[in-house]
C-alpha cells in the first residue's frame, strides 16, 4: 500500500496503518517502544509478502532473511486513539547476502515522525540458521523494490 497524504523521507513506500490501542501503552502512558519494534516487523513482512516471498517461499528455498542489526531512533510519543502510519523501503541489497530496510513512522492527525529505524538484514539456510548466499528468487523480489540512494546519504 502506497500513502501519499504524509512527508516521507523516501519516495514510495510501503506503508500500513495502525491505531493505538489500550494495550499499546506503557507504564508511561505512552505506546511502548516494543510496540514500535513489533510495527515495524509487521510491515516489513508485509512488504515482502507483497513482494511475493512468504513463509512458504521462504521454506521451499531454505532460506530467510533475517535482522543482523536493527537501531531505532524514537522521535516522539504517541497516544491511545491515535492514528499511525508505518512506511518501509528496502534501501540497500548486495545481492550476494545482505539487505537493508528502513523505517518511518508518522501520526496521521499532524504528519509527525515517531520513529525511524533501520535494520541490516542477512540471509540464513532456514535448516541450520548458518549464512548462505541469497537465492536468485530474494536477489530478483526484493532487487527490483530497492530505492536509489539519496544524493545526502
């Protein structure tokens, strides 16, 4: 899904909504920093089931991508009744083993960014969690939906 409506620091995202729950807040009274996390593993699956590699392509290959490294930069909060916006982009593939995936995330109501994180991925033989060289099927899906570069980074 494509949202348009909000600043994103990339063109072209993969997005998914979320509305703040009673159960995503915190002792704090706040959406717990888990739950961030927890979003953002969600569209990043979400992502590349668009993509065409799910569960099953992913067992029938004996391969997976996996997080190698995350980091999150939490901006602001957000609250209970809240609309939330979620975008990622995969913005780096060596096509040999490694990805990178990025993240965003906006409130709806003022188009504030709450987060940014980026995660390293790896691919790994789902049989023995050992590293491997991804296979053409990663290289070809996930390939064809990594961004340019921005001329900053």
């Amino acid at each position: 899904m494509q949202d348009t409506t909000l600043n994103w620091d990339f063109p072209a995202p993969f997005t998914l909504g979320f509305s703040v729950q009673a159960e995503h807040i915190d002792f704090i009274g706040h959406v717990n920093n888990a739950v961030y996390v927890s979003w953002c593993q969600n569209v990043g699956w979400q992502h590349s089931l668009q993509l065409g590699l799910g569960l099953e392509e992913y067992r029938t290959l004996d391969a997976a991508m996996v997080i190698r490294r995350a980091n999150y930069d939490y901006i602001l909060s957000a609250y209970a009744g809240q609309e939330c916006v979620m975008a990622t982009w995969l913005t780096a593939n060596d096509h040999k083993l490694t990805m990178e995936r990025r993240f965003q995330l906006q409130r709806r109501s003022d188009g504030k960014t709450l987060l940014r994180g980026y995660w390293q991925l790896v691919c790994v033989r789902m049989s023995n969690g050992k590293p491997r060289r991804m296979p053409a099927e990663f290289d070809e899906a996930y390939g064809v939906a990594v961004i340019p570069p921005r001329a900053d980074d």
